[in-house]
C-alpha cells in the first residue's frame, strides 16, 4: 500500500480532483491506449485529470484503470495495443509493480510498450537498481512529479512508441535496436544543448538584472531634469495661451485707438465752432455736428466700454497664467513643507497644461471640501500635471476628463478620470517602474508616473490606478492632512 503523507504531496501538486469514477472510454477511434496502475483511487484521479484532454500527434489518449498487478495483467490482455503504462510500484505486495514489468518483458515478451515507474516510496525500490535490473523506459518520484513534468513525460514516450512502431514495420529488429541508440544518442545531445542554453540564457537574465538596477540608480539622477523637462515641454501651449489674449488686447488697443482718434477730431471741431464769434460760426457748428453724426457717437461709447473691459479680461487671463507657471515650476532649494490648498495647485496646473486639454476633452470638476494639507505643493502640482497630460494623451478623440476630490478621516484624495483608451493589464504591471512608457520614441521619457510615484510616497501617500481598456482610466491619490513628525 502506498504511504498517506507521500500521495498527499503528490496530489497538492495538481489541481482539483475530477469524478474518479468516471469512464475510461475515448468513444471510437484511433487514439493511444494508456494503462494507468496504483491502488491508490486519488492518484488515478489525479492523472486523468491532467491526461484526458492530452492529444500527441493528433490523437487523444484513451486512460484504462487498473488498480493492482493483477487486474494490470488483465487489462494487457484486453489491450495487447496499450502504448503506455504509467506503473505504481508497491501495491498489493512491495514489488508488484516490478513483477508486472517481468511479466510484460518476459511472459508477453512486449518490447515496445513503454513503461514508466510512478512511485511513492522510493526506498522500497532503489532507482539505480530498478533500472538497471529491469526494462523500464522512466522513473519517476511522485513527490517531484507535476503537471508539465508528466505532460512531457507521457508526450516523450508515445513519441518515442510511434517511432518504434514505424521502425517495426520497416526494419528488421536488429536495425530497430541500432537505431534506437542512435535516436537516444541524440536525444542526450539535444538534452545537453538544451541545458547549455539554458545556462547561457540565466547568465543573460543575471546581466539584465545587473544592468536594471544600475537603470534604477541612474533614475534618482533624472528626477529633476524630467520637471525641467516638462516646463521645456509645456512652453509652446503655455505661450500659446498667452498670446490669444495679448492679441485680442492688441486688436482692442489698435480699436481704441481709432476711436480716440475719431473723438478728439469731433472735440476739435466744437471748440473751433466755439472759438468763432464771426459770421461763420454757424456753418462750423453744423459741420461739427455733422462730423458727430458720422462718427456715431452712441455705438463708439458703447463699444468703448466692451472693448475696455475684454482688454481687462485678456490681462487678468494672461496675469493668472503667468503667476500658475511660477507656482507649477517653483523649484526650492530646500523642500519647505507648509500647508497648503490642493484646490489652488490643481487649478494653477490646469493652467498651465491647458493648451495640452482644450482640443482632446471636456474638463469636468466635482471638488469636494478639502482641508489645507502638509505638503511641498510645487511638487505635488508635477504629480497633477503627468496624470493630466497622460489623461489627454489617452483619449484619442474628444472625450471627458474628471477631476473630483474628497476627504475621509485623516486623509485627503484627488481622482483623475479619463474616457480614453485604457491600459492592458500587461502594462499595467508596469506603468510605474522607471523608464516604462507606451509613448512613441522621443514622446516620452517614461519617468513621469515614476516621478510621481516617489513624489506621492515621499507624502507618504499612495497612488492606484482602475483601467478597463476602451473605457478610461482613474488614478487616484490619497495623501495624509498632516505628515509624521520625524519625516520633516
């Protein structure tokens, strides 16, 4: 009988157990008949569950059950075509399994069916003796055996049972023999080739995780060029945004500038019609008058007024842009933690990257109330400004993006929600390690999320991101009101 502890290892290698008593039948066909033998129900279990959708060389396996030698001699005689048998050695006595392997060889003098020793107490059978003193094809320990190992064991050996018969059909036994050699000559070297590119392949995995970790160094050293890198990268829009008003202000001023003109000729002529006492004096009021009809006198003061005050509108624009670029790109040379307003640093960003939302979506804002938290805001507004600009990027045609922010016990959140395209799960394993990006070639630096990764743990916060591809992404960052005290 077979030791509990040993079947119990076995088993947890493999997944949940199918109905054991299920059919051994295939349905008709051709297909390889292979003889499973162990007195132990579970393991028969286990190995249809791993066999039953096996399929070698086009053919499915039909999985015959015995569960002793005895009713194994059986079976064998029903199935003289058994290709395989997968052989459990103790059973109703400690070398049954052996015994049946004499039986096969000697009585039956079966030659081409493989045999493979599955066992659970190796120190019944000892593996040098067995194989040496009996014509087994393989021998297995159940405690190392798993689904992939006796996949490929069970696809070796009706491989090499195909070939067999196909050399007894076309060449003598003695040829059979030769060739067989040959054929594990060279299975000997394709294992030590195999085994030698594995090695070279682990001394290749060993480089790239030296050279990865010199990356990771070198990343501490680019942090601040990428903040650089960004203001450099948001010049253009931010002096885009500056223009459209200067130039309305502009076009007003040169407006205005008409219509002064226009009102100090109109005032010349009265004070000229004034200044004459003679007998022209009426015709110099009538022209004066006329010149003030034609300057229309009501529209100009009206249309002063608008052009006066969308001129004030256009220099507020451009102060309020002026003063979010220096609040986005303060660079400090000592971190001064205060307290600050997130509201203000979200607002001042979206300023700035502006000219990169405008024409990709609609920018909805469902702000909460926020507490003043403990922070270095400059860098906070860099967090902001990524996850803006990479939400913009995201979304191929026009789409919404969605800024809410929240407060919940001792900390407070901000969410940034995109409809763009989504990230696959395999990036999303990666969106955050140093150098990743999905960006083409000199779009991206692939700093950005990990830039702002650091920056939100430095917070000691924590940044998470929900994505379903075609419908969006949410990164959200939650941050403490107040930091530890040993951290300042």
């Amino acid at each position: 009988m077979c030791a509990v502890s040993t079947e119990d290892e076995f088993l947890a290698l493999f997944a949940p157990e199918p109905d054991p008593l299920a059919a051994t039948d295939v349905g008709s066909g051709p297909f390889w008949k292979v003889l499973l033998v162990d007195d132990a129900q579970d393991i028969h279990a286990v190995l249809r569950l791993t066999l039953q959708d096996m399929v070698v060389e086009g053919l499915p396996l039909q999985l015959i059950d015995a569960y002793s030698a005895i009713e194994a001699e059986a079976m064998l005689a029903k199935h003289p075509d058994t290709a395989l048998i997968l052989l459990d050695v103790v059973m109703e006595t400690n070398d049954a399994g052996l015994t049946l392997v004499k039986h096969v060889r000697q009585n039956l003098e079966n030659r081409m069916v493989r045999i493979v020793l599955l066992t659970g107490q190796p120190g019944y059978t000892l593996q040098r003796d067995v194989v040496a003193n009996y014509e087994i094809d393989d021998y297995r320990l159940k405690s190392d055996l798993t689904a992939d190992k006796l996949f490929t064991c069970v696809y070796a050996e009706l491989r090499t049972y195909q070939v067999l018969q196909s050399l007894e059909r076309k060449r003598p036994i003695e040829k059979l023999a030769i060739d067989l050699k040959l054929a594990n000559a060279q299975l000997n070297i394709e294992i030590g080739e195999r085994q030698h590119a594995q090695e070279v392949a682990d001394a290749q995995m060993h480089d790239l995780t030296v050279l990865n970790k010199q990356l990771k160094d070198a990343q501490n050293q680019l942090l601040q060029s990428e903040k650089l890198a960004s203001i450099g990268l948001l010049a253009a829009g931010v002096a885009h945004e500056i223009n459209n008003p200067v130039g309305f202000v502009s076009s007003n001023l040169g407006t205005l500038k008409e219509y002064v003109g226009e009102l100090l000729a109109l005032i010349q002529a009265y004070e000229t019609a004034q200044a004459d006492t003679g007998k022209d004096s009426p015709e110099r009021f009538a022209a004066a008058d006329a010149l003030k009809a034609s300057v229309e006198l009501d529209y100009l003061k009206e249309d002063v007024l608008s052009l006066l005050t969308e001129s004030q509108d256009g220099l507020d624009r451009v102060k309020k842009i002026i003063q979010s670029l220096k609040d986005f790109s303060r660079i400090e040379t000592t971190e001064t933690w205060r307290c600050e307003d997130l509201h203000k640093g979200i607002e001042s960003t979206l300023s700035v990257v502006w000219n990169e939302l405008k024409y990709k979506c609609d920018v909805h804002k469902e702000y909460g109330e926020l507490p003043q938290i403990e922070c270095v805001l400059s860098h906070l507004n860099q967090v902001f400004m990524n996850l803006l600009v990479n939400a913009a990027h995201a979304i191929k045609e026009h789409g919404v993006l969605t800024i809410r922010t929240g407060h919940a016990g001792d900390e407070v959140w901000v969410e940034i929600a995109d409809t763009g395209e989504g990230i696959s799960p395999e990036n999303m394993l990666h969106i955050f390690d140093p150098f990743f990006t999905t960006k083409p070639i000199g779009k991206g630096t692939g700093l950005g999320l990990s830039l702002s990764y650091g920056i939100v743990e430095k917070h000691h916060g924590r940044i998470r991101v929900d994505s379903q591809v075609g419908k969006g992404s949410t990164f959200r960052v939650c941050l403490p009101i107040q930091q530890p005290a040993a951290s300042l």
